[in-house]
C-alpha cells in the first residue's frame, strides 16, 4: 500500500510512556533548563540549548493503561528527580511497614525469622505503578512535553547509512483484510535527533533494532519471567496495610524459578500475584495456573477470604539483569528501562533502575546537544554514565543470580548466599559458563510420561471456582482488554503449518498455556481433520510471553492499533 505521511520534526521522541521515558523527559526538560540558566549567568561555558521539541508516544489509549507491577517502589530515583515528590502528589499507596519471607510447602508455611537482605522493603513505597505514571504523565505535559497517548511506535526509520532517524506510528483504520476503512489515518513519521526506547520488557522495536545493529553479540541471552497478578479486596483483619510477604517453593517445582508475592494496601485492598521464569522446562507448565494454584495454598487463600478480585493483569519482565544488558546505543538511539535490562532480579524490583536510566539517558543527550553531535560517538557515553552510576553497583554484583537458578533452586540459593562474599561469582552453580534462552530450554512431551497436551495432567486438583480462582476469560474481563476486532491480528505466526504438526506432536503447542489470555487455542478443522491454530487476539494484554517463549520462535508481536489492549488504570 502506498502511502502519503505527514512528517514531525522533533528534537527527541521517546517511545513508551513507562517510568524510565517519564523520568526521562521530565529531567531533560529539567536538565536543559538549568544548563540555559548556567551558561545565560555565565556559570557555565558553552552555548544556551533552544527550547527543544520532545514528544513521548504511548500505544494504551492514556498514560499508565498499559503499565503493570506489583509494585514496591525503592524511591533512590524519584528523590533524586523531584526530592518533594510526595508534596508533589506522588501517588504512592502506602508505605511498607512489615516484611516477611516465606517457604511454602504443599500445605505449610516456614516462615524466615529473617527477612533475606535484598527483600527487606521497610519504609519503600507499595504503589500502583500505573497510577504513579498516569501522575508522571501529568507532570510531563506541565513542563511542555508532548504527549501522544494511541500512537504505537510501529516502526524504526533509518537514513541510508543505518542510523536511527525516527520512528513510524501505526496506521490506524485498517480492517482485518488489511484494506482502509472509512475512518483510515496514516501513521506519521516522528523524525527526532535521537530515539530513547522504553518500551519495556521485550519492546518490539527494541527487538528489531538489536537483531538489525546486533547490539546482543557477546551479550547473554535475555531471559524473561511473566508476573501474573490480581488486585483484591478483602475484609478488615485479613492482612495489615504495608505488609509484604514474598514466597518461594509452592506450587513451582524445584527446576522452575517462581515466587509469589502478597502486599497490603490502603482500604484492604491485597496486591497478589506470582512470577513464573520464561525458561522452565515441562511443556505443560502455565503461568497463569501456577498463579491460579499459589492462591489455593491454605496460608495464602486465608489472606483473600472473604474478598472479592477486583482487577487481573499479566506481564513479563527481563529477568536477566547485567550480564543479559544489550548495547545501548547505536547512532540517533538509546535504550532505557526494562528494554535495556535494567531491573534486578533478586530484589525483584525495577522501577527505580528504570528511572534512573533513564535520568543518566537525558543527561547523555543533553550533552549531544551541547556538542550537536547525535551519533554514537557521543550516545555512547550513556553506558559509561550507567557503570559510573549505583545502577553499576546494584546490579554487576547480582549478575548471576537468575542464571544460576537454570541449575535447579537449591543450587540457586547456595549461589545467591555465595555472591554476598565472592561479589557475585558463580563458580559451578551456572548450568554452562553463560546461561541459555528460555525458550531454548523447553522440553519436549516425549521427555514426560504425559500422554497429550491436557494441561489438567500439570495441574489434576486445579479447579476454578471464581471465588478464589478464576479462569483465563474471567480473568481477561478484569483486565478490561479492548481491541477493534475489524484489524489485522497483531500476532504474527510465520508458519501456521508447524503449530498443527510439528509443534503438535513435540510440545502440545505450549502457546495455549503459557499465553495468560487465552489468545492461542488449537480447535479441530473438519476439513484438514486436524487441530488448526486459532488466534483470539482481542484478548491479548500485551504481555509478550508468547513472542518470548515459543519454541521455534515463530511467534512476531506487532502493535496493534493504538489505543486497544489492556486497561491497568489504578494496577
Ligand atoms: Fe501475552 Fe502473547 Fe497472549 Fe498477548 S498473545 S496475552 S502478548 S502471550
């Protein structure tokens, strides 16, 4: 199709409206500021920057829609954006008052008379994190930053010699035979100096741009977790506000990395969810079951009775911390937050990281600026302004702590005890001397006694009651997904034949499991008399799980339309 697109001059266009471009944007805007003042009262030498054109596109239909954690919020960064932050209205729920470390069982619960050092929270912030960017977003827009909610970065636009010179948005009005409907608008191309992505985990055009500039050579592989989560109401007296509970053991067996998590918040409203490592091993694993099986636990399903679920919601993370960090800058482009694997695992905690770099991304194109020069000559500069930074410091010494848990969990917590004096070392407690991709890992049926695909063979007690369990439809309504179904699905499968064979035969599809939405269901063709692919991608909540952690990595999620997708408002 040919089309005709309207062309925006910007200075910088950040692409994702999460914590790491907020932070972003509201610093440069901060930063440039000052430096006029400097330079205009002679303090400092060089030239005053002119008023510079930033824009942040988001794809959810407002800031914060599609912006999901758990959350507990180490306030390092916010303070060091805006130290009045809370007289400033920051929307944080609650302040942690009580921490506590769990070993679960089957039925039992041991509780830790310690609380293991990097999950101590006392006095961080419990918040929703969607909420925190919604009033981020606020802010942004008070200093003179554009705001551009329903525009999906669609595209990576380069010049002739590769260098990132902007980015496309998705058209919008386009009906599921790919044709124009009435209501068609092109997308436009945002044509900036430099291009920040903070898309988050597994952004789509973070994906590309590494494949295209092979900024993960001599990196390891990323490995992700998926975080399935529900907000709850419950009676008074169930849980205190500010407590904060952390699990490990049931329902994840020893060779996969899970863990839950239960926070109080105001109003006896219950943040509980469960993290699930994108690298397990038995096919029939699904994430939104071992969430789903977490909370029949006798000790965790006492927390919720009585209550009712409110909200759901799924998403993955990048759990693969320093070792997994691409290169993050290439000419007119830099890479902040979750896309750059920024959060750190053994705290579970990524939000800070996330503004922080993309505080120390504004401060490197301030000096681009400074030098007019937005090659990687200068952007570089970013990774050193990262190692030079606490981000450095909290993170290279925990460099193998999710890797080590590849070799099995009690390997993993010998290791994670270990690194507290080698520095992080990890001598014979990695699988291999780097740790693999997730989906590299899987095993194949054969390798079970499972006879088929049923997932009830994972999970035989596992029922829904919609009391305290609830299935993947009940589950999607309270995510308040919304996608125009008259638009070409946004899930790209490259070879349709290999899911009704092949991936059939060797892993029971493991799509129909490890999505959370129910999007992927193999139904039975009359015709082909086989089970054939059938995508419901109105339900997806953009989580990327399936892009992630399909075998044959046939799997391309695109932005859909802007606008559609999850509604996180106040997750
Ligand atoms: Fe997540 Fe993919 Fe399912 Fe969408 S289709 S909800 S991105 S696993």
């Amino acid at each position: 199709m040919n089309i005709e697109r309207e062309q925006l001059e910007m200075d910088v266009v950040f692409v994702g409206a999460g914590p790491a471009n907020l932070a972003a944007a509201l610093h440069l805007k901060n930063i440039v500021d000052e430096h006029n003042e400097l330079v205009e009262r002679g303090r400092k030498s060089g030239e005053k920057i002119p008023d510079l054109e930033i824009g942040i596109i988001e794809k959810g239909s407002f800031v914060g829609a599609h912006i999901l954690s758990g959350a507990v919020m180490d306030p390092i960064a916010i303070r060091e954006l805006m130290p009045d932050f809370l007289e400033q209205g920051c929307p944080v729920d609650t302040v942690v008052s009580s921490d506590a470390f769990w070993y679960l069982t089957e039925n039992r619960r041991i509780e830790s008379p310690v609380t293991p050092p990097p999950l101590k929270n006392h006095g961080k912030y419990i918040l929703s994190l969607s909420k925190m960017c919604e009033w981020l977003g606020e802010k942004c827009e008070e200093a003179g930053i554009n705001i551009f909610p329903e525009f999906p970065g669609a595209e990576m636009l380069y010049d002739e010699e590769n260098r990132v010179i902007g980015v496309r948005t998705g058209d919008k009005g386009i009906n599921k035979e790919g044709e124009r409907k009435g209501n068609f608008e092109p997308g436009v191309d945002l044509l900036a100096k430099v291009t920040v992505l903070g898309e988050g985990s597994r952004g789509s055009l973070a994906k590309h741009l590494m494949q295209r500039l092979g900024l993960n050579e001599g990196k390891e592989p990323q490995v992700f977790s998926i975080g399935v989560k529900e907000l709850w109401e419950v009676p008074a007296g169930n849980i205190e506000e500010g407590q904060v509970v952390h699990t490990l053991g049931f329902p994840s067996d020893t060779k996969t990395y899970g863990g839950g998590w239960i926070y109080g918040m105001k109003n006896n409203v219950v943040s509980i969810g469960y993290v699930t490592g994108l690298d397990y091993l038995d096919p029939l694993i699904d994430p939104h079951a071992e969430f789903q099986k977490f909370k029949t636990h006798p000790e965790v399903a006492k927390v919720l009775a009585g209550g009712k679920m409110l909200k759901y919601g799924a998403k993955t993370i990048n759990a693969g911390g320093w070792n997994t960090m691409p290169k993050l800058y290439a000419d007119g482009v830099l890479i902040v937050g979750d896309s750059g694997s920024f959060l750190n695992g053994q705290r579970i905690k990524g939000i800070h990281t996330a503004m922080k770099s993309g505080m120390l991304a504004a401060e490197t194109i301030l000096g681009a600026f400074t030098h007019n020069d937005f090659t990687s000559k200068t952007l570089q500069h970013f990774e050193e302004k990262v190692s030079a930074s606490w981000i450095y410091d909290e993170l290279y010494p925990v460099r193998n702590f999710h890797g080590a848990f590849q070799a099995g969990r009690w390997s993993a917590l010998v290791n994670t005890g270990l690194q507290f004096v080698t520095g992080g070392y990890a001598w014979g407690f990695m699988p291999k001397e780097h740790h693999e991709a997730g989906h590299e890992r899987m095993e194949k049926l054969s390798e079970y006694d499972y006879k088929g695909d049923d997932i009830k063979q994972r999970y035989p007690d596992l029922k829904f009651d919609k009391e305290l369990t609830f299935d993947k439809i009940t589950d999607v309504y309270h995510a308040g997904v919304a996608h125009d179904e008259d638009q070409p699905a946004h899930l790209h499968v490259l070879d349709t034949e290999i899911c009704a064979e092949r991936c059939a035969e060797e892993y029971g599809n493991p799509c129909q499991r490890f999505c959370p939405a129910s999007v992927y269901e193999m139904e039975f063709n009359a015709k082909t008399e086989r089970r054939e692919l059938k995508i419901n991608f109105s339900n997806c909540v953009h989580c990327k799980t399936c892009d992630i952690m399909d075998p044959y990595q046939l799997i391309n999620w695109v932005t859909p339309e802007g606008g559609g997708g999850p509604n996180y408002k106040g997750m």
